[in-house]
C-alpha cells in the first residue's frame, strides 16, 4: 500500500513551513509522503528535504497562484487519497492509521465528498485549508484555476469545488484538527507588485509597488493612484473598504 501523502502549497512562508512540517512530524504517525510545491518563491524548502522533514519538494519557476497550485499538486499526486494543508495550519492531533481508515470511511461507505480538518472555516461550504479527499474527486470536480495571487481575477478552485458540490448535492465530514495559524499573507499580482497583508486586521502592506490596478487588493481609486505612485506607507494601513471587516485575532492594528 502506497503511503499517504500530505500536499504542501507554499509561497515565502519559511517559518509557518517549517511550524507544519513539525507538527507534522510530532502528530502525523501514519505511512506517509510530504509534498511541499513551492509555487515560485525562495528554495528554503531544500533544506527540510536535506533535514529529513519532508519527502519531495516541487519548485514552479514562477508563482502560479494559490488555486493553479493547488490543482498541480493533486494533478502529481501517487496516492489514491491525500491530505491537502494550506502552509499557515498546524497539525493539533495525532492523527493514526486506524484515523486514516475512519477518514475513508467517511468517504467510501458514509457518502460524504470530502473530510475537512480545519473545523469548518467553511461555515458549512467547501474550504480548501485542511483537509482529506480522494485524489481522482477531486480532479473530477476541479475545472477552474484561479485563486489568491496572479490569477485572483479568474474563478477561483475553491469556489468551483463549493458550486460542484453544491450541484451534486455533495456533503463532508468536519474535524478539528489544524490550526489556523494565518496572521499575514503574501500575494504576488501579475505586474510584479508583492503586497503583505493581516486577515483580521486588514493591515496592508505593499513590498514591491505596482504598475497598474488589479482585483487585488480591494482599493480605492485615490489609493491605487498612491500605491502606484510608490507612496503606500511602509507601516501599512487598513484600505477603505476594509475597515468594516476588520478585528483583532493574531494582530496589532
């Protein structure tokens, strides 16, 4: 029996890489293979492969974004069911090979489409963060490859997988397992320009300005003009239309 491999997305996020794959390695104590994509960033991940904290890392040359990576990592995936882990969770529970048969079960014998490990951060929809599906659903389901990054203004994987499930009438089993360890996020756009930013607070930071406008982040005219001009504060601020949506969970304001 082929092991069970864990699918890795990450994009510059060394130190949350590394707080997974030590999770991993704590809690995981089943037949398994780790797969990290690093999708276009810097080959920190080399070194867990050398430490013996992984077991094949895939380099893009460049960032395809969160949704086509996603798709690539189950498109090279062996084994017939895999763990899909966004890089900002941690592995909470130890998780055994008598779980991995109960997570099957969900599947093959209850009928549900997917299990989800992050605790419904769904709210009751699809949620790629945490979870364990079989390889060839999920590729079934899958028509779409947009997502977080230079192809945020396409449909978007996780919304095509919801809109699947939905049509098929489609249920899932939730778990709380990972963590959601996501105090800030790092996007590329396809200019070039990077953008750091805090999902509670809303905080924006812009690391390399942008040339033009683009359906990230959610600016105003006036702030896309002093973004592009290369004036967007180095301390950051929360955009206007974010304001609203903005509390305090891991981050300062």
């Amino acid at each position: 029996m082929n092991p069970t491999e864990i699918l890795i997305l990450d994009y510059n996020r060394p130190q949350e890489l590394m707080a997974l794959l030590l999770s991993l390695k704590k809690n995981a104590t089943f037949d398994k293979r780790v797969v990290i994509l690093n999708n276009g960033g810097e080959k920190y991940a080399d070194q867990f492969l050398e430490a013996g904290m992984c077991d094949r890392v895939i380099h893009n040359a460049i960032n395809i974004g969160c949704g086509a990576g996603t798709v690539q990592l189950f498109s090279q995936c062996q084994s017939d069911f895999a763990f899909y882990i966004q890089v900002d969770h941690s592995l909470e529970t130890v998780i055994t090979e008598n779980m991995i048969e109960t997570f099957k079960n969900d599947i093959l014998i209850e009928g549900n489409f997917y299990v989800d490990l992050a605790g419904d951060q769904g709210h009751g929809q699809y949620s790629e963060r945490a979870q364990f599906i079989r390889r060839s659903d999920y590729l079934i389901a899958q028509k779409d490859f947009g997502g977080p990054g230079p192809l945020a203004d396409q449909r978007w994987t996780e919304q095509s997988l919801q809109e699947y499930m939905n049509k098929e009438m489609s249920f899932f089993k939730s778990y709380y397992m990972f963590k959601d360890c996501g105090w800030d996020s790092v996007r590329e756009n396809p200019d070039g320009s990077l953008w750091k930013h805090h999902p509670d607070t809303k905080a924006l930071f812009c690391l390399e300005a942008p040339k033009e406008k683009f359906v990230y982040p959610n600016l105003t005219d006036e702030e896309w003009t002093e973004a592009i001009a290369g004036d967007w504060p180095t301390s950051g601020k929360i955009p206007e239309k974010e304001k609203d949506s903005s509390f305090q969970h891991w981050n300062e304001i």
